[in-house]
C-alpha cells in the first residue's frame, strides 16, 4: 500500500489535494492511505513517531516552521520519502534541488499536473536504494544496505560491521533484523547474535564463514547446511 500525506494549512488546498489524490488513487488502481496535516510541526510529530510516508505534498509557507525547513530536517534525519512541493512561490524551486524534492508544483495547481507527479514519483520509490537508519549516540546515519556485511549484538546494542568500517546503533539486532528484512533477501540469520549478507560472504568452511572484511564468524551446529543453501540460491538469482 502507498502512504501519502498532505501538509497545507489551507483547508480548501488542503481539501481539493486530498481529494485529488483520492481520486488519483480509484482512477489509477492504486491502493494508497493519506493523512493530512495543517503544520510542519504537526507532520514531524507524526513522522518522528514511526508515520510510515512514502510521498509527502508539501506547502512551502506556513505558519511556524515552514515547508522547506521541513524537508532539511527530514533528509538531515534520513528521511527517504519523496517530496512534492506545492506552493505559490516559485522562486523556491532552486533551493527545492538542495533537499532532493522530486517535483515543485506552483499554485494554482492543475489536476492533470499533480496526477503526472504522482505518478513518476511512485516510480523514483521504486529506483531508490535500500537504506537503513542506524541510530547512534547522539546521531542518526543513512547506511547503505549494500554496504552491510554483518550485522553483531553487543548486549543491547548492535554493530553494524561494514565492508570498510563500523557504526554502533543503540537498536537490539531484532529490531534491524526486521528493518532489513523489508528492504532486502540479503540476509542470513547465522546465530541470535549475528546476521550476515550473503553478497558479503567470501568463503564458507565446515566451521566458519569468512566475510570480505575479514572476518571469520563461527558457524553454529546445525546451521552449515542452510546457510549453503541459502548461499547457493542467493547466486542462483543473481545468475
């Protein structure tokens, strides 16, 4: 299901860019949910508190914090989604390029337009490169989920190994065990304390599995059988 949200705090704009996109959704086939929202503030709450969002309509003047100061704080959190900014202002359409907005539509809007918008931006969610969040101390870091090798529990934090370096996240391995599992078929749980990428594995012995940074992770009994297997049908899809 898409999620789209709408923050605009003029309730008539508000109102025609939600049912536009309600109708855009019955005409095209799309199953989609949509929230609206009349502040920047109001929108990051959500957001901030687990909103899932893939498209974002986004007015540019609004009382408080406004549209743009918006979309900086959303991509300095790693936010991923795709931002439409609707505004009557187009002079803002530069700075648009400086937060990665994927269309600036200036008031009055078309119907036609917006329905175009959406429709490239469903697809630039499907080019995007699966990323995880990694919250650390005091900071939050975009990995990209190609450069994970492994992923190692350290009591209730979780190491983040990469193919050059490592990132602490203050998240248990469950939690990203299940992050990944939503952006990827990479991973192999090899024991409770360590998941590893199968396009990261160098060799498999009878004992350990080598990773391409060079580490050797114990293989649990039991466990050498399916992690061949799952290995084996990894590069069976690749080739």
């Amino acid at each position: 299901m898409l999620h789209i949200s709408v923050c605009e705090d003029d309730p008539v704009q508000q109102s025609m860019l939600a049912e536009w996109v309600r109708e855009w959704g019955r005409v095209s086939g799309t199953e989609l949910s949509l929230d609206t929202f009349d502040t920047s503030g109001q929108f990051l709450f959500h957001w901030e508190d687990k909103l899932d969002v893939d498209i974002l309509l986004l007015d540019i003047e609004m009382p408080g914090m406004d549209g743009m100061t918006l979309a900086h704080t959303l991509r300095e959190r790693g936010g991923t989604l795709q931002i439409i900014f609707v505004t009557g202002r187009p002079e803002y359409v530069y700075e648009g390029y400086d937060v990665d907005a994927a269309f600036f539509l200036v008031k009055p809007l078309k119907k036609e337009r917006l329905r175009e918008c959406l429709a490239k931006a469903v697809k630039l969610l499907g080019t995007e490169e699966p990323m995880l969040l990694v919250e650390g101390a005091g900071e939050i870091v975009r990995v990209k989920v190609k450069e994970i090798s492994y992923l190692e529990s350290d009591g209730h934090d979780t190491v983040v190994h990469l193919k050059e370096g490592e990132i602490r996240s203050r998240r248990g391995i469950k939690y990203l065990e299940e992050e990944l599992g939503g952006k990827s078929g990479l991973f192999f749980k090899l024991h409770r304390s360590f998941l590893v990428s199968l396009a990261h594995i160098q060799k498999i012995t009878k004992k350990e599995v080598w990773m391409d940074n060079g580490a050797a992770l114990p293989i649990p009994r039991g466990k050498w059988e399916s992690l061949n297997q799952a290995y084996l049908e990894y590069y069976g899809k690749i080739f």
